[in-house]
C-alpha cells in the first residue's frame, strides 16, 4: 500500500497514521518530498481493513494498494522521475549521460589513454571492470585492487567519475572507496547477499537486468536496493538472451519505456553487451535516444583487437568520437522532449 499525505500535512497526522499502519502489523517506510509525505506500507496484514480505516484517518489524501510486488521502484509510489545524484553529476534529468571505457581496466597506459580520450569526446563517467565475472575460469578475471587504483588515477586526471563492477558482497567496502558507481552485473542481478550489502553502503548502484530476468524481475532487484536504504539506483538494459544468434544478445529496446511506464528510476541501455558487435553499437545508441533512456553505458578500447574482454564489441577511440557526434542530434531532440515534459507536468 501507498499512502499520500495532504500536502502539508502537520506532523502530529504523519506520526498518527504511521502509528496506525504499524498497529496493523505493517512496516512503514516514508518519504518526504517538497510538498507532502508519502508513505510506502509493507508486510503482511489485512490490507482491506487498513486502507478503509487510513482513508478515514485526517491528513491522508489516497490510500492506495499496490498490485506489483514491488513497491518504492513504482511509478505509484513516486510519479515523478528520480535523479540519481553522483558527486554533483546528475542522471535522469535535462542531461544525456554517456559512460564509456574499456570491458576490463588492463594497464596503466591503457585506462589512461581511454579516459582522456572518451573524457574529450563528452562521456561524463569512465567505465572498466576491475573484478571480472567470466564465463570461463581460464579468462581473465581482472587487476582487481591495482585496477580501482588505476581508476583512480583515471579519475584524477580526468575529472571523469568511475563506474566499475562489484562481484561480491564481500568486497563492497573495498570497491566503495574507489568507485561513483557500484556496477551489478549482469550475472548477479539476483545475488541477494550483494544487493543488501549495496542497500546498505549507500553509493549509487547500477543494476544491470539478468540475462533471463523478467523486466519484473529487475524491478524487484532494484527493491532489494531501495529496501535496505539505497535509493540512488540506476537501472540498465544490457541485451537478453533469445533464440537469436545474429547478435550476442538480444536488445531489448522495448524495456526502456517500459520501465519508464512501471518506474521512476532512471534507466539506460549497454548497446555493447546487448549486441556484441561494433558495427550494431552506433544504431542501437541512436535507439536508446530515441526510446527516452537517461544515457548510455558504450564499451571503448584503444586497441580492440587486443582487449582481454569483449573487444569484438569495443569502439576504437576515433568511433566513440564519430558517435558523439552522430548522437548530437538526436541528443537535441531528447532534451526538447524532456523539457516539454516538465512544462507538462508543472501545469
Ligand atoms: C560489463 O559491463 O563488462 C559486463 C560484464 O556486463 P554484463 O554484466 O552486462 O554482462
Ligand atoms: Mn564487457
């Protein structure tokens, strides 16, 4: 259940529903926003019987019952889209964000090279896997901590922010001191032991959608997050795995208005696991524009053909330059429908 307060409500009413709700056997879990409060019930309990005794409770506008399990990430508990606020870098609001750098951080030379150029080119986050979640136990599993230190260093040369993978909830401390972003594979959508651990540490998230996961089913991932304390959380298409075998995976474009639809949190695609080819990226970076994504997540290589991890996928530099450039039109017509969207709701 959802219940929004009258704006303005005094104190003494908030306090005096949440006591109610909890008198029925239910947790209650309130935002405050500008003008009102907004209280997110959960539990299990008579849900009937609560929601007619709080439509009768004075200071409460709507009491309303949620029909998705998952309740913080829903468009009903929140309307207006949330901003995922990194270090005064702001995603899901009037700017496309584009986070670019190689699969996995491999040399001091090669981080750095990267970072320059994709910071030169207009990306605003530097990507690299420092922690590596390989299919093959042979593959290369990542520079783990020298990897974060060279991201660091990336970082301060930059000015650039860092996003990078955390495998383990083991790990979460460690990668926190290094990272803006706690990237969730794509393989640990649902490592629960994690998503608590990241509820709890409070950095941003990234949540990547499993391979096989059901839109809902990364709904409810982003819920483990914002139920243990973390509501900065991003969410990412990155592909699903079909039947199809022309592509690495397959592009679920649909998912991105979708989850516009079902949630607040702000979304983006990974055009380069949802393909697994160069030559695909630049078309479906265009899409994700064109859909409403918040930004894109773009796999860049100084020297694909010589990556430890997904260089078939990789733009070389001068092709993560020639897509900026090709996305600065459509980037514009975004911004037109973002603003007319918040003049629409401002009426
Ligand atoms: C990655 O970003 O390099 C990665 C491993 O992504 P995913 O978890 O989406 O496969
Ligand atoms: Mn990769």
């Amino acid at each position: 259940m959802i219940i929004s307060m009258r704006p303005h409500a005094p104190k003494s009413e908030i306090d005096y529903v949440c006591e109610r709700i909890r008198e029925f056997g239910y947790k209650v879990h309130s935002i405050e926003g500008e003008e009102r409060v907004v209280i997110g019930v959960v539990g299990v309990g008579d849900v009937t019987a609560c929601l007619e005794s709080l439509e009768a409770t004075p200071g409460v506008e709507r009491a309303v019952r949620i029909s998705a399990p998952y309740k913080f990430v829903s468009k009903e508990f929140k309307k207006e889209r949330s901003l995922m606020r990194i270090n005064g870098l702001e995603i899901g609001g009037d700017e496309f964000i584009v986070m670019a750098g190689p699969c996995s951080v491999e040399s001091e030379r090669q981080i750095m090279e990267t970072a320059e150029a994709v910071a030169a080119a207009g990306a605003r986050i530097l990507r690299g896997g420092a922690y590596k979640p390989r299919t093959s136990p042979y593959d290369f599993q990542g520079m783990e901590l020298d990897g974060l230190k060279l991201l660091q260093k990336a970082k301060q040369a930059t000015g650039l922010l860092i996003i990078t993978e955390v495998m383990s909830d083991r790990d979460v401390d460690m990668v926190a001191q290094y990272a803006d972003v706690m990237q969730v594979g794509a393989r640990n959508m649902q490592n629960f032991a994690l998503l608590k651990s990241l509820g709890r540490c409070g950095r941003p998230a990234l949540l990547k959608r499993g391979l096989s996961a059901t839109i809902k089913e990364l709904l409810m991932s982003a819920e483990y997050l914002v139920a243990h304390g973390n509501s900065n959380v991003l969410l990412c298409e990155r592909g699903i795995r079909t039947f199809e075998t022309a592509t690495r995976n397959t592009c679920d474009i649909s998912a991105v208005p979708v989850l516009n639809e079902l949630s607040h949190l702000p979304v983006i695609l990974d055009p380069s696991h949802a393909v697994g080819k160069r030559s695909l990226v630049p078309a479906i970076s265009r899409a994700a524009v064109a859909v409403g994504a918040d930004g894109l997540i773009v796999e860049v290589h100084p020297c694909p053909e010589k990556a430890v991890s997904d260089g078939a996928q990789s733009l070389t530099i001068p092709q993560f330059r020639g897509l900026m450039q090709e996305l600065k039109p459509y980037i514009s017509l975004w911004k037109e429908s973002r603003a007319r969207e918040v003049a629409a709701a401002a009426v």
